[in-house]
C-alpha cells in the first residue's frame, strides 16, 4: 500500500496554506516533516525540512536534473528534460509505478528558478501538464505545486521542501493523507546521500 504515495513524490507545495497550522507528522534522520490541512481541498499539503554539509548549487543541480530524477524519487520509474528554456526554466517529465489494477501516473513539471539571495535560492514548481503529449500508459497528475527552498550557511544547507497535489484518479484522500509522509521522507533520505 505504500506504494500509492508515490503519486506525491513529486507533488510540490506553495505558501497557499497560511490559514492552518503546521502538524509536525515525522521527526527522523534529522528530517522533519509536517503537515497541514487545506481549506479547499480533502489533501493535506506537507512540508519538509533538512540540512545537509553541501552547497546550493549542488542540491540545486541535483533537483533540476530531470533526466536523473527518477534515480532518487520515490517509486519513480521514469524522467526526461523535456526543454530548458533558459538557466531559471525547465521543463521536466517523470513517471510513477502503481501496483495494479491502478494506472501508473505521469507528471510535468514546470520548475522556476530565483535567486532570493546570494545564499538562497528558491525553485517554483507547477503542473504544466499541456506542455507534453499525453502518454497511454499513465493518468496524467494535471494539479500540484509547490517550492523547494535552499539556504546556504557557512558550509551547511538548509533545505525546505513545500507541496500540495491531487494524485487524480479514485485513491481515496484519508489513504493519501495517512501515508503522506512515506514519499517525501525516502526523497530527502535520497538527496542527501546524492549532495553529501
């Protein structure tokens, strides 16, 4: 059953959340992640955070490397960059094994790059599910966006994960919600051993 998360590996969340409280969910391998639940939607949005000994620019190669991704994201079985537009815009395409009878999900992803600061960078991340033909094999997530936030101090990372997504389909939400934590915990497991 684990495997239904996957869905949400990918799915990033936006500060669209303000009105409820941040539930810390998990607190494990120095990686805390929370929860809140949203006004318009059955979804909770999750947050997670960590810091890492790397640099921004390291996590943030790591991140934009659609090519890669499915190398490190939770159930992942697929990724392609699909266009780079410029160094700030990328489009990315990644696919998500279900067991059956489910469909296996597909997702694209728009990511948005700007530098906050010298020593933070933040990546915007939307569904841009028109820009890439639809594939037969997959349900295509056509709803999810979120940020990735990076702040660099000293030879330390902090690194902030936000995301809400509706994984489409019949998955009933209080099943996505229980195990909400189990994607993004594996993610950050996986990045921080590709960025150490």
């Amino acid at each position: 059953m684990k495997i239904y998360i996957a869905i949400l590996s990918f799915l990033f969340f936006t500060p669209l959340f303000a009105q409820k409280t941040w539930k810390l969910k998990k607190d494990k391998n120095d990686i805390q992640i929370y929860t809140k639940s949203i006004d318009s939607s059955k979804i909770k949005a999750y947050k997670v955070e960590m810091t890492i000994e790397s640099s921004v620019d390291t996590v943030k190669d790591i991140i934009i490397d659609g090519d890669q991704l499915h190398v490190w994201n939770y159930k992942a079985i697929d990724s392609k960059l699909l266009k780079k537009t410029s160094e700030s815009e990328y489009l990315i395409w990644m696919a998500l094994d279900l067991p059956w009878p489910l469909r296996n999900r597909d997702v694209v992803i728009s990511l948005s790059l700007k530098r906050i600061s010298k020593d933070t960078l933040r990546i915007d991340i939307m569904a841009a599910s028109d820009a890439y033909e639809i594939q037969e094999d997959y349900l295509r997530i056509t709803y999810f966006e979120g940020y990735w936030l990076l702040e660099q101090t000293d030879n330390f990372v902090k690194i902030t994960h936000q995301m809400h997504g509706d994984p489409s389909g019949n998955l009933p939400s209080w099943f996505v919600n229980s195990t909400i934590a189990r994607a993004p915990y594996h993610n950050f497991i996986a990045l921080r051993e590709r960025a150490q």
